[in-house]
C-alpha cells in the first residue's frame, strides 16, 4: 500500500488581507475596485514553495453512521465504488463523536473495561464483525488508505484508557488480512465535559496513545501503521500543545486537529463567499504551526476533520454550489500553510457531504475530483488583487504534459473580473470553467463544467474534459472558479517531478 508523505505543503494563495469589518461580506463591489481593470497575475515559476502530497486530500465517513448497519451507504453499490474510485488515492478516515463510545462486538466477543467512564451521552454504538467487514472490504476494493478512530472512552478504574477492545478488534482484522493505515485515539477530547460530562488531561490522553503505540506493535500486520492526534476540535494550547508536549509528539506521525467556520445553524449564503471567512482560516493554522513548531519543527500538521460549517453543515448550502468557494479556498490555504493532509467532512451524508443519501455527487464531488486529477507536486507563489484568490502549481503529470503548469482562480465576486496572467499572455491554455449548474444559482445542487451540467452516466463519471483556450486576457464570470493549465509553460521544476 503505497503512502506518500511530505514534511511540507504549500499550494499558494493570493493573499490574506483581512477585512476590518465584522461581518462577512464581499459579494458586492466596494466601490474601491475598478471592475473594469484587469487583474495582473504573476507566477513565481523560479522557485517552488514545496510539494503537494497524493494523499493531501482525504475524505471522512462519521462514526454515527454505524447505527442501523450503515443506514443507506451500500458498500457493494458499483455506484458507490465509481464515485469512490475517483478520488483515488485517498485517506478515508472513520471516525467523529460516537467513536469515543463504540464497542466492537467481533464475533460475539467483547470486553467493556473494569471500569467504564460513565457519560451523559448514550450508551454508545456497537459494531459488528459485518459492520467491519463490509467497511474493510470497501477500502480494498477502491483503493483507499484507511484510518480508523479508536474507542477512547474505554476506561480502567485509574482513568487509563483499556485496550481490550481495540486488541479483539486488531486480532480479528490481522486473521483477515484488513489493512488499516492510521489509527486515532478518540475524537475531540478537548469538550469531553460539554459532551459526556467528564474530562481527560492532555496527559493522560498521551500515555493512552503511547499505550495504543505498543499495542500495534503486538501486531505485525499493524506495527507500521501511524497514529494522528491529539484530534482536537480547535487548537487551545492547553489541549492541543499539552498534548504533544506530554509525550504525544513523540508518538503521533502528525498533530491533527478540526476546523469549521461556524455552526451551520448560524450561517448565510454571502459567508460561503466571504474573503473575511476564508481569511479567518489563516490564524487558526498559524496558531497550530506556532504550537508544534515550539516542539518538534519537523512534525507534520493534519487538517483530519474539516468543511464549511459543523453539526452537519448548514442546511441547503453546504452541499450547493457556493460551498465550492470556501472549499477550495481552504485546500490552498492550508497548502500555503504547509498542511500536509486534509479530510474532508464527510464523504457520505449530512448537509456538507460530497455525496448524498441517494449516491449522486454534489458540486463539492466534481470540485474534489478536478483538484486531485489536475492539481499535483511543486507549487509556487501566485500574486494578484485581494477580491480574488489565486492559486498557482505544477500540472499533474499523469494527466498532463510534463513541465506543465496550473493556475486556479476564485471569483466570489457579483462581477466579471478580466485576468492579464502575462507570462503566459501567448500560450494557448486548458481552461476547466466551473459555475451554477443551473437557474438557481449559488445554492444549485449542480455544477457545470465549460457550461456542461457535470452529472452521473449510468453511476459512472462523465469525461471532464477542459475546452482549448486561446491565448490573452481570461474573462471570468462572476461567482465562478477556473483552472487553467498551461501544456507549454515548460517550467523546469514540473519537468523533474
């Protein structure tokens, strides 16, 4: 199984210029922009910021899908492994809230703990050996990397966490053969008290991952597997440098965290395109950087749970069209940070999943497939206005002419904005327009491609096929992103990747 890593990533990003009003807004011209100039964007071509990763995009499937056999997510859809498929390679990582509470009854056997934490929430979830098989078999058949997080509220009578459970678990998939490339220890203990009436200390849960580290190492099948934490829902020092600072950094192959804008119920439209949003992404990751790098300035940063907005996303937005913005946003910023790994919330279901119940693709599928098939290895850094976002990197190999190069650019503006990218004024380009599928605009639950409705062709992807562009300004509509990939831009570093 093949796992690509990088100590660094960056994929540029125009620039960060917050706003200094309050709230979120940007969809309308100021009056301070002339709409009629171009924008001149210039590509630092000489030198690369670093080099993106095949896995720094990822994807989730929540824990509390368990309930009912994993309600209506049929592993053995041809649907379903078409659409999975697409993203290959990929994280799929298996976790969330209910995780913290789930007992694996594998085979009709397992262990509660001497002692379990008594919590507010209910009894938990069980899963079964079919749960886990049909999971298993699912990663095998499309290809994807799996991390699977582990049942941290199985507690001794000292507070120490109890492996029983997880060693059943492990024992069952080595006899099988499962492979499972990561492994966290619960999920966001950082509010154990607002959830489940109860606390943990950074310190303990670091003796419990170092626990959970000679526990894999019983297990030749899973002694290489790595472990991501301390999975907080933000990046309080307390919990999330306390952690590593107890041991934790010493253990995890990335220090992870989890980040949403805002609670889906508080949300709006215009904030799905608001640059003060997408600004606002920059000093929590600096805020992390700054952490780990005061322990370990080698030890990498993983993004492991993230979208729009929490508790599912926000109703009849998140899954729309306009979601895109903040999407793509976040994958160049954290690029630009140096994020190594991002893992989209959620794969399946809710109201931000990339797919919904029915396993047809919302826009944020198309968007997530384009970025991994055109998107890869060196990146450089890209200027232009501060009403848009522009992104700059080598064109991926596999799909491209090698030495080739991609520029994307975001325009959440109201208004068609003109674009002089001067360095490649005379060369013809390959232009991947993405806007509204249809009349209703922003929130449309479709996406078209160079003006082609991107849906399913009997449960398969369509071909995404970019149209051959001339050379000379781009026009971009408005509330539309674009890649454009440059065949003869030569740049010698995409010639030796």
């Amino acid at each position: 199984m093949p796992i690509t890593f990088v100590a660094s990533v960056a994929f540029t990003t125009l620039c960060l210029l917050g706003t200094a009003d309050a709230q979120p807004h940007n969809t309308h011209n100021n009056g301070n922009e002339n709409q009629d100039a171009a924008v001149v964007v210039t590509v630092n071509l000489q030198q690369s910021k670093s080099a993106m990763s095949s896995h720094f995009v990822g994807v989730t499937i929540d824990s509390l899908k368990l309930q009912n056999n994993w309600g209506a997510l049929d592993f053995t859809s041809k649907k379903l492994q078409n659409l999975a498929r697409a993203l290959t390679p990929c994280y799929l990582r298996v976790g969330g809230t209910m995780a913290d509470n789930t007992t694996y009854d594998i085979g009709g056997r397992h262990h509660q703990g001497r002692h379990v934490i008594t919590t507010r929430a209910a009894s938990g979830l069980t899963m079964t050996a079919d749960n886990w098989r049909v999971l298993n078999e699912f990663n095998q058949k499309v290809g994807w990397d799996f991390i699977f997080d582990l049942n941290a509220l199985k507690r001794n009578a000292d507070g120490s966490w109890n492996p029983d459970n997880a060693r059943q678990l492990l024992q069952f998939s080595a006899d099988r053969n499962y492979t499972i490339a990561g492994f966290e220890l619960g999920n966001e203990y950082d509010i154990y008290r607002g959830q489940y009436g109860t606390t943990l200390s950074p310190d303990q849960l670091a003796r419990d991952v170092a626990a959970l580290q000679k526990l894999l190492a019983e297990f030749p099948k899973y002694r290489d597997s790595f472990i991501v934490g301390p999975e907080t829902a933000g990046v309080n020092p307390k919990n999330f440098r306390g952690f590593l600072a107890a041991g934790g950094a010493k253990v995890v192959r990335a220090a992870s965290f989890h980040q949403y804008y805002f609670e889906g119920s508080d949300g709006h439209v215009s904030d799905f395109t608001s640059i003060h949003r997408m600004d606002s992404l920059a000093s929590r990751l600096d805020d992390a950087f700054s952490q780990v790098r005061s322990l370990d300035p080698l030890l990498p940063v993983w993004l492991s749970e993230t979208s729009s907005a929490s508790s599912g996303g926000m109703r009849g937005v998140s899954d729309r069209f306009v979601a895109g913005f903040l999407w793509l946003d976040k994958l160049g910023m954290c690029a630009l940070k140096g994020v190594e790994t991002v893992l989209r919330q959620a794969f399946y279901a809710g109201h931000y999943g990339l797919i919904n119940q029915q396993l047809n693709p919302n826009p944020d599928f198309w968007l997530t497939v384009l970025y991994k098939r055109i998107v890869s290895g060196a990146v450089f850094n890209a200027t232009g206005r501060h009403d848009i976002r522009v992104y700059a990197a080598c064109a991926n190999p596999d799909s491209f002419k090698p030495g080739s190069v991609v520029v994307c650019m975001l325009n959440p503006n109201n208004y068609t904005v003109t674009f002089d990218l001067h360095q490649f004024h005379s060369q013809h380009r390959l232009r991947y327009s993405l806007t509204a599928g249809d009349h209703n605009g922003l929130v449309s639950l479709y996406m078209s491609l160079n003006g082609v409705k991107l849906q399913l062709v009997h449960d398969a992807l369509p071909p995404l096929t970019p149209e051959s562009a001339p050379p000379g300004l781009e026009k971009m509509a408005a509330h539309s992103y674009t890649f454009l990939v440059f065949p003869e831009a030569q740049s010698s570093i995409c010639l030796m990747q």
